[in-house]
C-alpha cells in the first residue's frame, strides 16, 4: 500500500534514473546504484521529487525481466518509502509486460511507468496511434486489471511535425478517459505538441498531469501553466541547477529564474535534446562526467559516445556551473566493454 494519495503521486518531479554497470562490463554494479539511489534522496529532500526505475533511460530494453526486478528490489530498498517509486514494465509480448507488471506490484512500487509495445513495423514506426488507439491502449487496460495501481505514461510514436515523437492529442484523451488510473502524463512532445496535449490534459477530469520531460522547455512550460511536474532522465546529471530553477520560477522569482537559465543550464540543455537519436547516450556520459555512474557506455546495440560529445558536454557542464570527475579520469576512459558471448 502506497504512502502517497494520487495527488500527491501526480505532481512530482519523477527522475527517470540511468542504471549503472560495472566498470569494464554491462553488469548492474549494486553498489553504485545503491549509492545513486542515495544522491538522490539526499538532493530531492523537500523538494518532492520521486523516482522511476528502468525507465528508457535505465536501458529497460536490453534488460532481463530479472535484472528489473533487482533494480527495482535495490531501489525500493534504499528509498524506505521516503519518495514514491515507479517501475518501468516492458517487454516484447503484452503477457510478459503483465506478468513483469504484477511482480512490481507485488515487490511494494508506488506505481507502473508505462511505453508503447516493442518489435514489428505493425505497431511500432508503422503505427497510426489516431487510427488505432488499441495497440497500446489494449496493453495498457491489461496491465491495469492486472495491478490496479497509478500509472504514468511514456507516450512515443510515430515523429510528426505537429507532435514530434509524442502521439497525439486524440489519442492521449482516449486512453486518459479509458483509463482511470492513469495520473501523469509524460511531455515527449516538441513545443507545439506539448502545447496543444498539455492544454487538453488540463481540462481532463479525473486529472492527469503534464510531465516535463525536454528539460530545454521547461523555462516556457512553467512560465505558461503547462508543467505539473516532470519524468526527465536530465536530472540524471543536472539535478542541482535544474531544482533550483524550478523553484524560482514557481516561487514567481522570474528574473532570478532567467539569470539561472541564461546562466548556462539553457545551453547544456538544447545542446542536449538537439539529436534525439543520442538523447539517452548524451544522458549517460553527462551521468558519467559528474561522477554518479562507473563508465558511459550503454548495452549494445546503443552506440558507443564519441570524443566530440564527450568534450562537448565537458564544456557545457562546466558552463553550467556542475562539478566533474577529474580530467585525468576523463582522459583515461577505457574503450566500451566487449560483447559477453557463450560459444
């Protein structure tokens, strides 16, 4: 049973925390995200913040179901009911998702952080989500028979001018009206799309929130009403500043709030979510260049960073006033581990 009512759940600044491997390999290091899970708790003290654990981030794709339920199983140990936690459920067939589902509830998560289905063409980069709402939807009503617990959504579809990679708005009313116990609901959108489903969801009843997730438009989101809270992986390596900007700017500090954002955090994050097809990479070696994972590499078949974006986000960090693990240690970043095959 949940120490958080729903409101309480839904307006949160939810961490979509990266997981660490272990230095030379892409084993979980226990120690490490015992210790990141620490991090914080001690930075998002009073500050309402809450976790998500194997979001996309955390490379829940290229993870065993009983790799999850570790993670999960460390995470929830370490929090002590001291933020809510939510678990990312995903796998390739709608049973294994359930199934993955109901072992969450079961471990004691405040919540289930939900993503479109994986695998063919039908009902992934092929699929019309105005069409045919049900390809997730279905999943989605699965999973909540099942478990009967507060649901947050990762809404990624087909890119489109209007929306970007977030599915539009008829379809996000859809399963919020069909779905009750969905609270929140994560802003993957562009601008334009953030705004026309953001200003939908404000009229929906029972409420769902509106989520920040690309950090470079939380100064307009917050200044215009459209920012319940957030599901951002950005906190993963900018915590501190982001926090604080939040802050200002909700305590009505405007122009304290635009000297923090002009100040360099404005920078680092456009720069960031500028190729959303090195979003998550970026996520992991700016994780890595503040100290809070062992190395930056993610599970193949994720890419490997380049010496540009490493030295990029050395600058831009630092231009943003964040502390770095020593140059030395940067220079001294050992290739990414080799694959683990049984022949």
């Amino acid at each position: 049973m949940s120490n958080f009512d729903r409101n309480d759940l839904s307006n949160r600044l939810y961490i979509a925390m990266v997981n660490p491997w272990k230095e030379n390999t892409y084993e979980l290091d226990e120690p490490a995200l015992r210790k990141l899970v620490q991090y914080f708790l001690t930075i998002g003290k009073g500050k309402n913040m809450g976790i998500i654990a194997n979001p996309e981030a955390g490379e829940l794709f290229y993870m065993t179901p009983e790799e999850k339920r570790e993670v999960v199983k460390i995470v929830l140990e370490e929090v002590k009911g001291q933020m809510p936690v939510f678990a990312g459920v995903l796998e390739n067939a709608t049973n294994e998702t359930v199934k993955l589902a109901v072992d969450m509830k079961k471990m004691g998560v405040d919540g289930l952080f939900v993503m479109p289905a994986i695998g063919a063409i039908d009902i992934t980069t092929s699929w019309n989500p105005v069409a045919y709402p049900e390809v997730w939807l279905d999943e989605i009503k699965a999973i909540d028979d099942a478990c009967d617990l507060p649901i947050l959504a990762h809404p990624v579809g087909t890119p489109s001018i209007g929306f970007g990679i977030g599915i539009p708005t008829e379809t996000t009313i859809a399963i919020c009206n069909a779905v009750p116990n969905m609270i929140g609901w994560k802003m993957t959108y562009n601008w334009e799309g953030w705004k026309k489903v953001g200003r939908a969801l404000k009229k929906q009843q029972p409420s769902v929130t509106v989520l920040g997730a690309c950090a470079s438009l939380f100064h307009e989101a917050i200044s215009t009403d459209l920012f319940d809270g957030t599901v951002t992986g950005s906190f993963c390596y900018a915590a501190e500043p982001m926090l604080e900007h939040i802050s200002l700017l909700k305590q009505g500090r405007n122009e304290e709030a635009l000297a923090l954002w002009d100040g360099g955090l404005a920078e680092l994050q456009e720069w960031m979510y500028s190729d959303m097809s090195r979003l998550h990479l970026r996520y992991k070696v700016a994780s890595w260049l503040r100290g809070l994972v062992p190395h930056p590499y993610m599970r193949r078949p994720m890419p490997a960073p380049n010496q540009y974006e490493i030295d990029t986000l050395v600058k831009l960090l630092r231009g943003a006033k964040l502390e770095l693990i020593s140059d030395e240690k940067i220079a001294s970043l050992h290739a990414r581990p080799e694959l683990a095959i049984n022949r």
